[in-house]
C-alpha cells in the first residue's frame, strides 16, 4: 500500500507480525518477579459457603498469599456493576444482582470463583489450591430459561420473584397489535430457542498486575475490547484507588466477539493481590476455567406470532421472549435482548410490532453480548417466521419476502420499532443472492440427490441490524516533524484490521505513504476513551478519524502561508504538501510541522444516526436419511454495507461471522445439567466447535447502497455474517425435512443426532 489506497483490497497491515509470532499479547509480557495466581471455583450451581479452611494450603510450598471473600469484605471492595438501569413495564426498577469479586456466602454458578492463591510459580499455585477446604451446603438450582419461570422453580435470588429481574415491553402499542392479529386471515405462531454459546476466542482471557511502591500505581495488562471500560470500573467501582492509580494496557488481542468488553472477577483480583503483595502477579485462564467463566452469549426462548392479511401482506408481529441472564447481570446484559426490538420489522413493511422482554435470573454463567448482540436473536425470529408462514400459506418462501420488503422507493422508512431505516435495496440484494445460488436450479439439484439417497434443502434469510450507535469515541492525529503520523485511538483491534483502516484512511486524507502512519490502541494513560463493539468502527473511529486529519491540515495552513510567504487564503492541500494554487511553490507537511513544533488535532465523533447493513444469505444443504448427518453444499451471500473502504477486510469479516452462525446453527450448545446444574459441555470434548469440513466455500457479492447519516457511508460489517446465517442454515434443514417428514421447526443446534430423531418420530 502506498497512497490513495481508499476503496482498494488491501491485505493486512497487522497481519505479517502476527504470523510470525511477533505479536505481544497479555501472556507474552514478561515482568521478573511475577508470582502466579489460581482461582478456586466453586463446583457447585447454587450453595451456601458454610466454611474456608486454608490452613493447611497456607503452608504449603512458594505460597504468598490466599484471599477470599472475607478478605474482599474486610477491604470493602466494590461489586462487579450492571452498567444498564432498567425500568420494569410496572415502573419498578429491575432486580439487582450485587456480584462480588470473591463470592460472599453464597455460589451461585459452577465456575463462580471463591478463594484466589498467589505463589511463587504455577504449579505451586495450583497444588495449594486443591488444599483449601470449603464446605457447602448444596441448594437447589435452576439453568433453564424458560423452567426458571414457572412457578415453584427455585430461586436463583431470594429477592427476585419468579427469577425474573426485569420485564419491559416495546414497539407499538400492544392494544394495536392484539387488533390487528384478531382480525387477520391468518396467524403464523412459533416457539423457538436461541442456543447458549460460549465465545471461545482463540486467545484465552489474561491478566497481569503489576505494582510500583513509588507512585502507588499499579498497571493492568489483559485483553479487552477498549482498557478504560475495564479501567473504570477496577479503579473505581472495585479497588476505589483512583483512576490516577491504575493504568491499563491491552497489546494484540486475540479474538473478542463481545466477550471481552466486559469486566470478569480476575482483573481486579490480580490487580488487588498486586497491591497487596507489592509485586507483580499473572493469570491466564485455562479451557477448562473459559468454559465456566467467560461470558457466554444468547440463550433465549422466544414465541413469536405473525399475522397476515389474504394477500400474504405482513399486519402484525407479537414476541414474547425469556432471555437469560445467567447468575449475575454482567455490565450490558439487560441490555442485549432490548437491542433485539429495533430490529423485528426486518426488512419488511409489519405496521404494528409489540415485545415484551423478560429477563430471567439462573444458576449459570453470565450472559451478556456475543457477536451481533441481539440482532442475530431479532433476525433469527422475524426469519424463521417469514418462512414458516410461506409454508404454511403454500406461498413461497422468495415471493413472501418480495410482497412485504420495504421499498428502495420507501427510504428512509421509519419502523414501528424505532429504528429508521435511511438507504437500502433489500429486492436487489434478494435477487443478486438467488441469482448466485441458482435459485431456479435448486429443483433439479433436490431430484438429484433423491436418486443418491439424500435430502435436500434450501433456505434464503434476509437480514438488517442496526450499527454504529453507542457513545462517541475520540481520537488524536499528531504530526511528527521527523516526518511520521501517529493516530491514536480508544478502540481496540481484537482482529478486524483497525490498523489497516485507520492507515488507508489517514493515507488518502493526507496523501501520504502508509509506511508514514502509526495507529495506538490500547493504552488508558495515552489513548482517549472508546470502545469496540457493535460494527461502530468505521462509522465513529473512521470518520473521527478523517475529521480530525481535516483538522490537522487546517490548522497548518496558516503556518504553509508563512513558509511560502502568501495569503492563507490561496493554499491549498494535496499529496502530503501545501502549495500556493496555480503555482508550483510548496512546502511539506513536515516541514510545516517542524515550523509549528508539531501539528495536532484531537476530534470526537458522537453518531448522529444508526447505519444499517443488510443482506441476504442463501443456504443449501444435503442431509443423509439414515444418520442425520448434515451438509452444507453451497453457501451465497450477498451483502450492503454501504461504502466498501477495504473489500477484501470485508469479505474476511463476512467469511468470519458466517462461520460463528454455521457453528450456531449445527453444532454448538451449552448445556446445563437441570438438576445439578453442571455445565455438560465444558470442554471441546463435548462442545462442539466449526471445524474447515463444516462449512462450503462462500460465495460473496455485495450491493451496496450508500449509508446518507455519516460523511464516509458506510454502514458495518464485522457482525452481519452471525446475523444471517443461523436462520438461513435453519430454513434450509426444515425446507429438507419438511419434503418428506412434514416437520415444520427444528431448534439450534441441527446436530446430527437431532435430525435422526426428526426423521425417526416422522
């Protein structure tokens, strides 16, 4: 890459570091010195902490210290917060669940973390562990959504009635939408689940704290998603030692999907233990501890009802959803299933749209947002009904959808449900989709693995989310007379090629060569605030980006006139220079930084409005009647993400998300024993992860219509192909046990085993 790279398909600039193992993630610090923590969890769901014992673990070889909850309340340490006030359709507040870092008293998940060890080494860590005594008294535990509710179910929290911690509604008024399906030709009902996932990101969770009796200050290193969400909370909420006193810093983070925006137990443990010890102390998470302790994902049960009119014209949607909350409510948890109602219009004209949102309290892991965060629950119910009510209707499936979109002509198009849709040509996308999956050629393709014994089958699902919203995110530009450019930035490259980006972006606003450009993340005490989350890269990063290089070049301006000795007025900026217009007298942007001792701007972009990424997504898969064993054998997509910066970044984020749908949709489940409430998938050995032989090659187009809310328009695309695979796959393996066994709904996952028993009960 040299300049003007905007718009081209440029490899990654992080990459070549990366595969030669020159990446520094958290575990690659090395600190001399740094003792070595071991988190004891409890093995239980749900019990009473009757007693510690440490007496003798305290004796045993390299210990430093052990804590426990009781040393978490003698030092009046903070909770864990939920960052999400809710308030309940009676207009209470939503229920509380105060999640100390050391559990107090009570358990309430497996995996929920009871004493820590600090030694001198690992292994010494580790066998110390296994010598505390704590006696528990076992009590009854709940882990599944919907049973959490019913009456009698035992209480995650005493103080939660019903386990349910809050109950909101949204859309349209639910009078209106009750009208509407009273008076329809025909209501489509379906109860579904959104499976539990766990995030399993290559990189496991980390965290190295490391202490200065100088200052008093301490310095975090683990990955995150942006260090001052952490750095916040550990400093104040938690330690209440100050900002002042903590710094955070995340080097190369590897893989988040969500999970690792939010504070866990570890991070201020060690930075706790640190302080404490006065001396650097590390943890990094094994499988087994990832499985009970990071944040899982969805978990939702939902019944949804679509009402229709004689034509097969959309009138009302009615959903009801239980979404899980886990144990404890982790910092945004409310608020994911609530990111859900924005998107339940889909892509299509429903007049009146009513939700209500419960969240449920249960004895497990906590759940909070994984890829997509809501939309891929939103989508995977409007689409899954669209197609059952095709079937139902003997409509089909591509014409239902072609009835009801929301016209190019529409836009902006105002849902019921508070999202305004600003640019879009979801007919195009549709048709460019099924044109790339042969659509028409799908009937022959099905006659042809009749005759080998096989089913066959194909789904399209549509989909929209809504990106780019959240708080503003700051960045800085500095300009080195030396003859480099620096931008710093509060977001956090966690493998979507941010570097990359911000390099491509700088490189066409400056015209300047991207071996000039440098970017920062992950730094409190040198980057500004921010966040990554939610495709809001490019649509806040990118354009603070751009706007604060506008600056930059603004404010050298003055000095340019001085050098060149003209009025400011006739300068003008291109290719890293400025120039007297009509002349060929300049001077170099570094030359002029070098007059003004360096330029520098900082800028903050706050979003104005949502984008909207849509696209379709055509699945088709071939089933095998006497094992279940399914097969996905092709795979079209076809996306709108507004302007493209780097098409092939977005085809690897496309490929990437589609991926983590597949795997939703065939194999992956977290399953919680209902009486113990163990976690039966708490290794690879049982859950079951996207391996190359489960997915197809993709074939990916895109039809982008330009976002007209943000001066670059683009629109997002790190979370679309999560979005719209899972109802896709879904709607491909009825469409194929439909054809012969009737069956008209199949929960994620579609294992092989699952699909057996479908055949087998038909």
């Amino acid at each position: 890459m040299t300049k003007f790279a905007l718009g081209q398909s440029v490899t990654r600039i992080e990459d070549a570091a990366l595969v030669r193992g020159a990446g520094r993630y958290a575990d690659d610090v090395e600190i001399a010195g740094a003792a070595h923590a071991s988190i004891v969890r409890s093995p239980h769901a749900h019990a009473k902490i009757i007693g510690i014992d440490t007496g003798a673990a305290a004796k045993a070889p390299g210990v430093l210290a052990i804590l426990t909850g009781a040393d978490v309340a003698s030092d009046r340490l903070g909770y864990i917060p939920c960052l999400v006030p809710v308030t309940n359709l009676d207009g209470t507040a939503r229920g509380d669940t105060p999640r100390p870092i050391l559990a107090r008293g009570r358990v309430r998940h497996v995996g929920d973390p009871v004493a820590v060890v600090v030694a001198e080494t690992l292994a010494q860590a580790r066998d110390a562990a296994e010598l505390i005594a704590i006696d528990y008294e076992t009590l009854p535990a709940v882990v599944d959504t919907h049973a959490a509710t019913r009456p009698g179910a035992p209480l995650a929290w005493d103080e939660i009635a019903g386990n349910v911690c809050f109950d909101v509604g949204a859309g349209q008024s639910k009078a209106a939408v009750e009208a509407a399906l009273a008076r329809a030709a025909h209501v489509t009902r379906l109860e579904l689940v959104n499976n539990r996932l766990v995030a399993n990101p290559l990189e496991p969770r980390a965290a190295l704290a490391e202490y200065d009796p100088a200052t008093g200050r301490s310095t975090l290193y683990t990955p995150s998603q942006g260090p001052h969400v952490i750095h916040d909370q550990v400093a104040d909420a938690i330690l209440k030692i100050g900002k002042d006193k903590l710094r955070v810093i995340s080097g190369n983070v590897g893989g988040a999907f969500g999970m690792k925006i939010f504070l866990h137990p570890e991070q201020p443990i060690v930075v706790w233990a640190s302080r404490r010890l006065k001396r650097a102390v590390r943890w990094t998470g094994d499988r087994s501890e990832s499985f009970v302790s990071d944040v899982q994902g969805r978990d939702n049960y939902s019944v949804a009802e679509l009402a229709l009119d004689g034509d097969g014209r959309f009138l009302a949607l009615r959903v009801t959803t239980w979404a899980n909350m886990g144990a404890y409510l982790s910092n945004y948890a409310p608020f994911i299933p609530q990111l859900a109602v924005p998107m339940l219009s889909g892509v299509y004209r429903i007049p009146a749209i009513y939700a209500n949102i419960k969240g449920v309290v249960t004895n497990t892991v906590p759940v909070d947002a994984y890829r997509g965060a809501g939309r891929p629950e939103a989508i995977y119910l409007v689409e899954r009904i669209v197609d059952a009510a095709a079937r139902e209707l003997g409509i089909a499936p591509d014409e239902l959808r072609r009835r009801n979109f929301i016209r190019r002509a529409d836009m902006p198009y105002q849902t019921p449900v508070e999202s305004r849709y600003d640019s879009g040509d979801f007919a195009g996308v549709m048709s460019r989709a099924i044109e790339k999956a042969d659509w028409k050629g799908f009937a022959a393709r099905r006659e042809q693995a009749r005759g080998n014994g096989k089913l066959r089958g194909i789904g399209l699902a549509m989909y929209i989310e809504r990106c780019g919203g959240g708080p503003g995110d700051t960045v800085v530009v500095k300009v080195d007379p030396a003859g480099s450019v620096t931008l710093f930035s509060g977001m956090q490259d966690n493998g979507q090629g941010h570097t990359t980006t911000f390099v491509q972006l700088l490189s066409e606003k400056l015209g300047l060569d991207a071996s000039r450009i440098r970017v920062v993340q992950g730094d409190t005490d040198i980057v500004p605030a921010g966040m990554t989350g939610g495709s809001r890269f490019l649509a806040i990063g990118g354009i603070a980006s751009m706007s604060a290089a506008d600056e930059v070049i603004g404010k050298g301006k003055e000095a340019a006139a001085s050098l060149l000795e003209a009025a400011p007025s006739d300068i003008e900026y291109g290719d890293g220079e400025y120039r007297i217009a009509g002349t060929d007298r300049k001077v170099s942007l570094f030359d002029v930084a070098k007059k003004t001792g360096g330029l520098q701007a900082q800028h903050t972009r706050t979003p104005e409005a949502y984008t909207y990424p849509n696209g379709c997504h055509v699945c088709e898969v071939e089933i095998d009647r006497d094992t279940g064993e399914t097969r996905i054998v092709r795979y079209s997509v076809v996306d709108d993400f507004g302007r493209a910066i780097n098409p092939l970044l977005l085809e690897g984020q496309v490929h990437g998300g589609t991926v983590q749908g597949i795997g939703q949709a065939l194999l992956e489940l977290g399953i919680y024993d209902p009486e113990s409430g163990q976690l039966l998938t708490g290794s690879f050995m049982d859950y079951a992860m996207p391996r190359a032989d489960n997915v197809p090659s993709f074939d990916c187009g895109f039809h982008h219509s330009p976002c007209v809310t943000n001066p670059l328009g683009v629109k997002g695309a790190g979370e679309a192909g999560a979005v719209g695979a899972p109802p896709a796959v879904i709607n491909a393996v009825v469409d194929a046990l439909n054809s012969v066994a009737g069956v008209k709904h199949i929960d994620m996952p579609a294992t092989h085993e699952k699909v057996w028993r479908a055949l087998a009960s038909a």
